[in-house]
C-alpha cells in the first residue's frame, strides 16, 4: 500500500479545505499548486491516476497558436506567446525553445511569403524572445533536413515555439508535487460521487476510494471543478448550471523510431489543412496529429486514424521505405475538450475552435468550473483561479508568492558541482541520450540531491532496470516513496514514458520489470505485472477519466 497516498486519503476525510479540486490533469494541478502555494487550506482528488486523460495526450508542445493568426484571434496568440516565454524562464530544463520546420505543400491557399510573415508577426508577438524565423527555398531544406520531401512543396521557413522535454503528464505531476509540498491533501484514484452544501454553508464532497472501494466525505468552503473532458458531467452531480460547455476533438500520435538526428520538430500542412508534426521523442519520433469531432470523451485509435498519419507522413518525407503499421512502437490517443458557450458547435467551423480556457463562476455556491485549456497558459490558470477563491472570501495568506518554477541557479549549480566531484555522468548507461546530471535534475530539481547520496553509498543504484529506458534503480526507489504510484500503468506512461518508447512485448520481457515492481509493490509485484499485461488490458483501460 502506498503510504503518502494512504495518509492524504486519512487527511481528506478529517480536515476542513478551504478547497477541494476535483480532477489531476493540467488545470486541477495547477490550481491546487497555486492556492496551496499562496497559503490556502487544499484538497485534490482524481478518480483516475493524476493526468490520466487528456493531459497525457498532448504533442508535448507549449506553443504559442501560430495556427490563431489565420482568424485573426491575435489577443489569444500575444497570450500564449508570453505565456510560452515565462514557462521557458520558469522551467528552463524542462521547457524548452525548439525550431520547427515547416514545408508548404504547392498550391496551399497561402503564399509562401504571406506564411513566413505571419512567422515575423508571431515573433513579434513573443517580444522577440525566440530565435528569428527564417525563409528557406527547396534547396536549402533538402540539405538542411534531407529526409523532408522538400520537391514536392514551394520551399518554406523555420521558426520558434518550445517543447517539454520529459512527457506531459510528468510536467503535470511537478505541479501535484508542488502541491503537496505546500501542504495539499491529494490522492489519485479517489472519486467524487456529487456534493451539496450544507446548512453551514460548506461543500460536502461524497467520495470513494477506487481501490478499496470504502465511501467518505470531503468538506471544503469552496468546490473546483477540473475534471477536464468530465466537466459537465461532474456539474450535473452537484447541480450547477453553467454558462459554457464542452465540446470534443479526437486527436491520435504515433510513435516510432527516430526520423530524423536532429532535435527539431518538422511541421507540414496535412490533407485536411491543419498543421501536422514530426516531433522528437528522443530516440523516437512522435507523429500526428488528427483534429477528428467526437461526441463522448472517451476514444481509441482506428485503422483510419493509423492511415490518416501514415499517408500524410510517408507523402511529406523521403523515407528508405515507407512507415507501416508495423513500425508504430506505442499509440497516443485522447479528446481536446473545447470550451464552448450554448450548444457544444452549432454552427462553428471546427477546425478554427481555439483552445483558450473558460472559468464559469457561481459566486453564491462558492462554486467555479474550468473549461478547455493547454499547457501552454497553466501558469495563467493558477493565478486567475487563486484570484477568484480570494474573492469568495477565502484567506489567501501569500497572495504574491510565485509557487511554479525550478528552484534557484545556484541551486542547480550546487547539483552540478556535487555530481562532477563523484563522476556521476561516468555512470550514466551507454545506451542513454543525455548524462545522469541533467536528467536528474529536470525530472527531480531538489530531490535529485537524494539520488546523489543512494549512488554514494552504492553506484548500482545508477544502473538502468529496464532496457532501453532511462530510468534507474534509484529512481524507481524515489518514485516509490514520492510519486504516489498505484497501477504499473502509473509508472509506465505518466511518472515515466516507458511506455512510448518501448513496445509493449519488450517491456514485458525486460529482465529489470519485476524488481521495478518489487521495488515500487513489494509482495504485489506480480499482480500488479499481471494486471498491465492481462489479455483484456489496453492503455485506455487502465486510464480512468479524470472526474
């Protein structure tokens, strides 16, 4: 039994909140990681695993919407390209400028110089912060990047955005880590069955641990809906009337072995004339996306889908043979929960939905929902959440304090210079792409000084467990005690991304799998093992939505 989990769960049915998020993807972690941060009394709880849903099926980019410019939606693109700008100072190991390559296919419906001033006007935007566009011919493309099929197109540019250089759900996790570090009660797989305020005028959340399947109740002065895709759902269990809904767009990845060398991401136009990536995954590629409407929030992966990227990939590069099904390692899939106000898309063109959120607000109940959202603005959706809590009358004790972000340089420098004095990048394994001194410290910041000290003590600690991964026996011991992992799924895809990179087959004959889930599941390692693989088991499955 996970410890850290246990005592929250403890915690959550004793203690008074000054709120309780319902939901652990982006914007339920965020918004507990700032209120807790600034002071406020915090409660979190997912009925899935943290970012179980759609915050573990993005592209991995914090981008600006480049794509906005078209509907002249310039005040959201200003947004979030500041808003990339400050993510990249905040996190500078994790988010990270990366350049993107874009090829315009003959005949689109803009020219090749109105495009590449559109990249002038969204550099402009960003205040200059990233590396200058830059126009490109047929010519220097195909010596730049020769696997583009850079004949087929009229030439094309390069310009900015970022990426986050682990997974999205483990960028997520940061903020439930954050959050428990200022002192919020959250638990994974722990459902919120409705709640009613009751005559004191507090929330009485019914909840049911998953697992066990025991029932309590959670009280708090204020109730945030977070549920992500399950938003309106979750408003009908607590009878809110809201002025915004969702509507949803499907989008699928695939992933295989690395395209390119170069760490960049190569954008084209697809056939249905939305931008489609090639994007790093370091020794794989992830390829997508589809922009398909869908009406529930659960989705898969169809045949149609796998034809719709394979086409459009194998049409746009120069490849020695064709991809095929057969090359596909690990599939992502999951729905864009689109905020809209009325009926979910009438009379809207669909592809031109943006994906800024919505707060509807019921200041009586003391009650707020998120809607839509990315990565990209979380920063932003903290904040302006904290603003309206402090304005239903709940005590913000820090209301200035920046609670996201790395810890301090000379911090970091302190790590590095620790690390150099033991070797530690000798030790990092050969197969690895990047030394043990900068992994540790973008996936753990100051817990990585810990792992330091169990490599001291034995360098069998810095060994991988699983091939062809890049995590190590004290990371494993550190996610154990830390990372409140319940399901082997937890570790695999979101707290990690073995899962993307390694196919399923080869996980399950790794000799390092079952002392990874001894280490994490102690006498339940083999059923833990056993219940990822089980024949009934597919990746969704075992991803409860996040209401």
């Amino acid at each position: 039994m996970d410890q850290l989990r246990q005592t929250n769960i403890e915690r959550l049915g004793q203690d008074v909140f000054d709120v309780l998020v319902i939901g652990g993807g982006i914007n339920g972690a965020v918004s507990a990681a700032a209120l807790a941060g600034k002071g406020a009394k915090v409660a979190l709880i997912d009925r899935g695993d943290f970012a179980c849903f759609t915050s573990q099926e993005s592209s991995n980019l914090a981008w600006g919407g480049i794509k906005y410019l078209e509907t002249f939606d310039f005040a959201l693109v200003r947004k979030l390209c500041l808003s990339r700008n400050h993510l990249i100072r905040s996190f500078p190991s994790i988010v990270q400028e990366i350049r993107f390559f874009t090829t315009i296919p003959q005949g689109f419906r803009h020219s090749r110089l109105k495009l590449y001033a559109g990249t002038w006007l969204y550099w402009l935007f960003g205040n200059g912060f990233t590396r200058t566009p830059r126009l490109l011919s047929k010519d220097q493309m195909k010596q730049e990047e020769p696997v583009v099929a850079a004949e087929k197109g009229v030439g094309g540019f390069e310009y900015s955005d970022a990426y986050l250089h682990d997974n999205d759900s483990r960028f997520v996790f940061g903020f439930i880590r954050s959050a428990m570090n200022s002192g919020c009660a959250a638990a994974n797989y722990v459902e919120s069955l409705g709640g009613a305020r009751n005559s004191e005028g507090l929330w009485v959340t019914k909840a049911r641990n998953v697992i066990d399947g025991c029932e309590f109740e959670i009280r708090s002065k204020v109730l945030i809906n977070a549920a992500g895709p399950f938003a309106d759902e979750h408003n009908t269990l607590t009878g809110q009337k809201t002025e915004h809904h969702h509507a949803f767009s499907k989008g699928i990845h695939l992933i295989v072995d690395r395209l390119t060398p170069h760490t960049r991401v190569l954008a084209f136009f697809a056939t249905d004339g939305r931008l489609f990536f090639v994007i790093p995954m370091g020794a794989r590629t992830c390829i997508g996306t589809t922009d398909t409407p869908v009406d529930t929030p659960y989705s898969e992966v169809t045949d149609e889908d796998r034809d719709f990227v394979l086409d459009n990939i194998n049409k746009r590069l120069s490849l020695a043979k064709p991809l095929t099904k057969d090359d596909i390692i690990a599939e992502r899939w999951g729905v864009r929960p689109l905020a809209l106000k009325g009926e979910a898309g009438e009379g809207r063109d669909f592809l031109q939905l943006s994906r800024k959120h919505a707060v509807d607000i019921n200041q009586a109940d003391k009650h707020l929902s998120i809607f839509g959202g990315k990565h990209t603005d979380c920063v932003n959706v903290g904040d302006e959440i904290s603003e309206y809590v402090a304005r239903m009358g709940i005590d913000i004790p820090y209301p200035n304090h920046k609670w996201y972000g790395e810890p301090p340089k000379e911090l970091r420098e302190e790590f590095e210079h620790r690390a150099k004095l033991m070797n530690l990048d000798d030790l990092t394994d050969p197969a690895s792409t990047e030394k043990l001194t900068s992994r540790f410290w973008r996936r753990y910041g100051l817990e990585a000084f810990e792992l330091l000290e169990h490599i001291r003590a034995d360098p069998s600690e810095a060994e991988v467990l699983i091939k062809e991964t890049e995590y190590t026996r004290c990371e494993v011991n550190l996610k154990a005690q830390r990372e409140m992992i319940v399901k082997l799924e937890d570790f695999l895809r979101r707290r990690s991304k073995i899962a993307l990179v390694v196919r399923r087959e080869d996980i399950r004959q790794s000799p390092g799998l079952l002392e990874a889930c001894q280490i994490m599941f102690g006498d339940q390692a083999h059923e833990k093992i056993d219940e990822y693989f089980g024949d009934n088991t597919t990746a969704n499955d075992t991803d409860t939505p996040a209401a």
